[in-house]
C-alpha cells in the first residue's frame, strides 16, 4: 500500500513539476527576457530546488573513459561485468559491490583506481522491481551461490574486493569453497563490512537490536506496484532506504540543500554541479528483495551467526578457518558511522588458519564509510595499500 502511495504522490507532483521547469526557464536562461528582473534569480534557484527534491534518480552511467564494459554473465538479479580495457592487465579483480540501496556504480572510484593496473570484473545489482516474479525470490544462500560462480569463473589467480554488506557472503562463500577444496581466489580485501556487528555498534546496528524482526517485515517490506516488470515481488523499497540514509545526518543534508540554494543564487556554478553531481548518485537507489534483506537482518545482525560460528548455507556450516590459501586484507575508517571499527577486522579472528605474514589490517585515520572506497583518501592512502597487498600475494598457484 505504501509503495502505490509512493506512486500516486509521484504523480500528483507532476503538474507543481511542469511548472517549476518552466519558471526555471523562463527566469534562469540568459537569453530570456524575464532573467533581469530583481527576483528572478531567487525564482529560477527556488524552482531548481525543488526539481532536485522531488524528482527521480536513475541509475547513474559508470562514466569510466578507455574501457568497454561487457556483460560476463547475467543472473536475474545481477550481472557481471567486465572492465575491458585495449591493454592487458596482470592481476584478475572481482569487486563486489553492495546491495544496500545505492547502485553499484557507487564504488565507480573503486573501480576507476583498479583500473590503473588490474584486469577488473564487478558486480552490476539489478533493480529487484525489474525482475520479474516468475524469475524466484532472492535469499541470503542465493547471493553466496553467486559469489561462488563468479570466483569460479573467474579462477585462477583471481583477487576479491568487498565493499561493506558483501564482505559477509563474500567471507562465506570463500569459507565453502575452502571446505570443499575447490580452488579460492589467492586474497581477499575486505573493506568497511560488518564482519562482527558486536562490535563498536553503530546507529544502522543498533536499530537492527532494538527493533524485532517482525517490525522490519511488518513496516519496511512492500509489494511491487503494477507499473513495473516486478509487480508483487516483496521488495524493501528504495525510497524507504533514501529516507534512511536522509535520516542517519538530517542537518548535513538539509545544510547542503541550502547551501547548493545560495551557489544558484550568487552564480556559483562549480559548487552547485559538484553538489548535483553527489546527490545524483546518492539519490539513486534501487529497490532490495525482502528475502535478502530480511535475511541478513536475522543473520548479521541479530545472530551474529558468521562471529559465533553458527552460520549455515543451504544447511552446510560456514568455516571460515578452513581458509588457508587465500590472504586477507581488512580496511577500515576512523569515522565510520556505518561499520564500526573493528567490525571488519573480526575477520581476522575468523581465518585464523591464514598465516599471519599474509593477514593484514589498516585503519584508514580521518576517514568515514564512503572515504574508504572512493574519494582522495581512497586514492591516496588505501589504494596503494591494496594494490601493494594484491602484488605481493600474486604468487604461482598454491
């Protein structure tokens, strides 16, 4: 029912819409007459505003130069993709991207800064109220047998990248295949994923403590509108997840509205793309199947089954200790209010069977959630200590 009011406020918008294109025309464009008058700067930033706060996001272009992206495998709710670029890389990389709302072009820096000396393969999730009904639901178990095919294709001498949600099925995954003595990727990097979310229990951990699993079902899961190939799936929608991103730093939000009202007015044209530029990203989210989503809310954050030992997939018992080969990496930010620190780095507990001169940890000083994986820092301070990482753990087949 929500989801179909959603809609309909969408649609009632519309008319207020049309209007606020026209007025940022007519008072904004140079060229036209009504742009002198004393409030028409005012007017025209007033409208653009509103454009931006009630409109809808797409998914954003990954927007990277010299590659030539190809479709490597197309699973309903994912496709893998490669980064194909006119000279050879050495080093195989999987980065997998998190299903938590935003697209996968959200790690697109992650992606750019590989590129500079990997062969790069990501994770391309699609929106769950575009896959069809007929297509099945989507559980926890299903996103490990993912990650499982994929490294599979992708071996040998393959490199796995996690960024926040997937460093837990990414972790399982690799846990199962080292059970079953099938061939693993020679590292994992691991960066800002709740691992462990025990320990320094942020706001997103802690909402999963205090709330029982019955009200993230009862008040957050919602059918697909009949609009979309997807009608009647069971999704966690994404403007239900935009709001809780929007509510997580209402002020830091609202402050960049204005402040992206006063750069229109004082004819800041660099600042206000920049802005457009962030929250065009930010905004865009996509739709999550229930089943995921409410599976990891029981898994990760209300059992800590991975930490205790206690995690199961399709009824086979997740040993991360049987990891042996594959080395470790775990990245984490000082201010991460997303991962706490050492929620990731609990993965080092987990594989105590990796040799520790091939098990590394770095808390990234100054940065926050997004900073691990994207922005100058990544670039600057974590990048390096990855690729070095890859580098030196790219050694003939064990």
């Amino acid at each position: 029912m929500l989801y179909n009011l959603y809609e309909a406020q969408h649609t009632a918008l519309a008319p207020l819409r049309y209007m606020a294109e026209l007025s940022r025309g007519w008072f904004g464009h140079p060229f036209s007459p009504f742009a002198h008058f004393p409030m028409s700067r005012r007017l025209a930033a007033s409208s653009d505003l509103f454009l931006r706060l009630t409109g809808r996001y797409e998914k954003p272009a990954w927007n990277i130069p010299d590659v030539d992206i190809e479709v490597a495998l197309d699973k309903p709710f994912c496709k893998l993709i490669h980064f194909k670029q006119a000279t050879p890389r050495r080093h195989r990389v999987l980065v997998v991207a998190p299903l938590s709302g935003h697209h996968a072009t959200l790690v697109r820096g992650t992606v750019r800064a590989l590129l500079a000396d990997h062969d790069v393969w990501a994770t391309d999730w699609v929106d769950a109220r575009m896959v069809a009904l007929t297509e099945g639901p989507f559980h926890f178990d299903d996103y490990v047998d993912y990650v499982r095919e994929w490294i599979r294709v992708l071996s040998p001498d393959l490199h796995v990248v996690s960024v926040c949600q997937p460093t837990v099925p990414v972790l399982a995954a690799v846990s199962l295949l080292a059970s079953r003595k099938e061939i693993c990727p020679r590292s994992m990097t691991m960066m800002g994923g709740p691992i462990d979310a025990r320990r320094s229990p942020t706001a997103v951990n802690n909402l999963a403590t205090v709330k029982p699993f019955s009200w993230f079902e009862q008040n957050l899961i919602h059918r697909v509108p009949p609009k979309y190939p997807g009608y009647m799936r069971r999704v966690y929608p994404g403007f239900l997840q935009h709001l809780g991103f929007v509510a997580m730093n209402p002020d830091r939000h609202l402050n960049a509205h204005w402040d992206y009202y006063n750069h229109l007015l004082v004819g800041d044209g660099d600042s206000a793309e920049a802005h457009r530029r962030f929250y065009n990203e930010y905004n865009a989210v996509l739709d999550m199947p229930a089943e995921y989503y409410l599976d990891t809310v029981k898994t990760v954050f209300k059992d800590f089954a991975l930490p205790k030992g206690r995690m199961f997939v399709r009824e086979e018992l997740v040993r991360p200790q049987a990891i042996r080969e594959t080395a470790l990496l775990t990245v984490e930010g000082e201010f991460d209010d997303i991962s706490g620190n050492g929620q990731t780095e609990a993965a080092h507990a987990l594989c105590l069977n990796i040799p520790r001169g091939r098990r590394e940890h770095f808390l990234a000083p100054g940065v926050g959630h997004y900073g691990i994986f994207s922005g100058r820092r990544w670039r600057e301070m974590i990048y390096p200590r990855v690729r070095d990482f890859i580098e030196r753990n790219s050694g003939s087949e064990p």
